[in-house]
C-alpha cells in the first residue's frame, strides 16, 4: 500500500510540474505575442486627417447649397428668361411654389 500511495503522490507532483511548467511556458507565448503586436503597431504609418469629419460634413452641406442655388440661378435666368437676382426674391418662390401646387 505504501508504494501505491507514494507513486500516486509522484504521479501527482509530476503532473502538478507538468501544469507549471505549461503555465510558464503559455504566460512566455503571451508576452511574446504582446512584444510582437507592440512591435507591430510602433512600426505602422499613423494616419492623421486633415479635415476632421464634422468639418468634412459642413463642407459637404455647404456645397450642396452652393450647387441648388447655381442651379435655381441658371435655371430661372437662362431657362426661363428671368434675372439672375431674382431667385433671391420671395416673390419669386412664392410664384414657382404656386405654379407647382396648382389646383
């Protein structure tokens, strides 16, 4: 009995060195896996952006109300055989919204 019980206790230590020593052996894996992807980001291109996206989206929305009245000007004046500087009248549009909805 006293052989049985102490090859089980070998068994057991070797097994718990088996368990350090993959522990050791995985906790090595990660530190390197962290060197490497430190490695990895230092040596990556950082991007930086000009314009920041809000100001990308105000200048978007800028243009889209600059071309609209490029287009009403060109439309009224050449088109329809009116004054450039009329398309900032009210009447103007109050007459173009009347045409449109005419019952």
């Amino acid at each position: 009995m006293s052989s049985n019980n102490t090859q089980q206790e070998e068994a057991k230590a070797k097994t718990r060195e088996q368990v350090k020593n993959e522990a050791a052996k995985t906790r090595e894996q990660v530190k390197q896996e962290r060197r490497e992807k430190r490695e990895k980001a230092q040596n990556r291109r950082v991007r930086v952006r000009i314009l920041p996206i809000w100001l990308r989206i105000v200048i978007i929305a800028g243009l889209i109300c600059l071309s609209t009245l490029a287009g009403a000007a060109v439309g009224y004046s050449m088109m329809g055989n009116g004054k450039v500087m009329d398309i900032f009248k009210s009447s103007t549009w109050t007459h173009i919204i009347d045409l449109v909805e005419k019952e």
